[in-house]
C-alpha cells in the first residue's frame, strides 16, 4: 500500500480505508472502539525521549510528536503534497473486506500496523510521522461519523491546536 484514503458510509455505519494500490478495507466502530485507545497508549509509552533527565512526562511528548508529524515533512513539504503522484489507480477498486482483528507494534522510530481480512494479513510498515498522520486521519474519520469513540486528548479534536482537549495546554505560552 501506498497512499491511503479514509471515509464513511452512513448506508453501511462503517469506515472504509481505501489504498492506492486498490485494496479497500471497512473497520467497524466496534472494532475501532477495541484498537484506538490501545494503541494511543502503545504510541505512548514508547516515545522516545524518557531517558533525558527531566524529560516532559509521556502524554506531552507524545502531544507534542503527533502536532509536529501533523505538520509539514522533514523536507519542508506540506503533509498533504507528499507522494502526491500515488493518490490515483488505474486500477478499479477490490471490493471491500472486512477487517476482524487489527494489531500495532511500535518502537521510538517506527510502527507496523496490521490488517487481518478474510484471514489474509496486510502490514503497514511506517515511520512514525506517517502513523501518526494515517492515526490523524482515522480519528478525524471517526469524529466526522459522530462514534463517540473516546479519543486520547493529544488525538481529538483540538490535537491540531498543540494541547490535549482534558489537560493544560503542551506548549509554553
């Protein structure tokens, strides 16, 4: 997979993850409601960065790491002109599957999500600028189809104004 897509469908009440390469998948809310407060907490506890002496405490640095993948690349470029040239197939789309079990691993420099669909696994190896931009998107999906997941607060809705929606603002002021 290359460029990924996130949607709703109120006909179906699920999310489809669609990616360039023609795969198209649909989460459920209930499976979603199971994955994404793990796996915030996952990201979290493995930010790097703990072992600087007096380091901020994991919730911040990880506030901090989700606004700034958030932002532009590491080249300068906008989130969203990157690999502009993979958002199109010539293919038609594969007729969704859907997804019964999701699983994330994550180190300090990269995550690897994986998909299971009709028993076939499909992983996502990414780095973590792009997980939490593919994390990004979900959440807003999420939001936009009003499931009321409950969402880390450097994930929801203010995420993209740098502080945490239920604690003190992240950035010095």
């Amino acid at each position: 997979m290359s460029q990924l897509t996130f949607g709703y469908s109120d006909s179906e009440d699920r999310i489809w993850l669609a990616s360039s390469d023609g795969s198209k998948f649909w989460l459920t809310r209930r499976l979603l409601e199971r994955f994404i407060r793990p796996c915030a907490e996952l990201l979290e506890r493995t930010v790097a960065g703990g072992e600087v002496p007096n380091a901020l405490p994991n919730r911040q640095r990880i506030a901090i790491e989700h606004a700034e993948a958030l932002m532009d690349s590491p080249e300068g470029e906008p989130a969203f002109a990157r690999d502009v040239e993979t958002r199109s197939t010539a293919q038609a789309p594969a007729a969704p599957r859907l997804v019964n079990t999701l699983r994330l691993d994550a180190n300090p420099a990269t995550c690897r999500l994986t998909l299971v669909a009709a028993g076939e696994e499909t992983t996502l190896e990414l780095n973590r600028i792009d997980y939490h931009r593919l994390l990004g998107a979900l959440a807003l999906t999420v939001q936009n189809a009003d499931w009321r997941i409950d969402l880390p607060g450097w994930l929801g809705p203010r995420a993209h104004l740098g502080q945490d929606a239920k604690d003190p603002p992240v950035w010095p002021h």
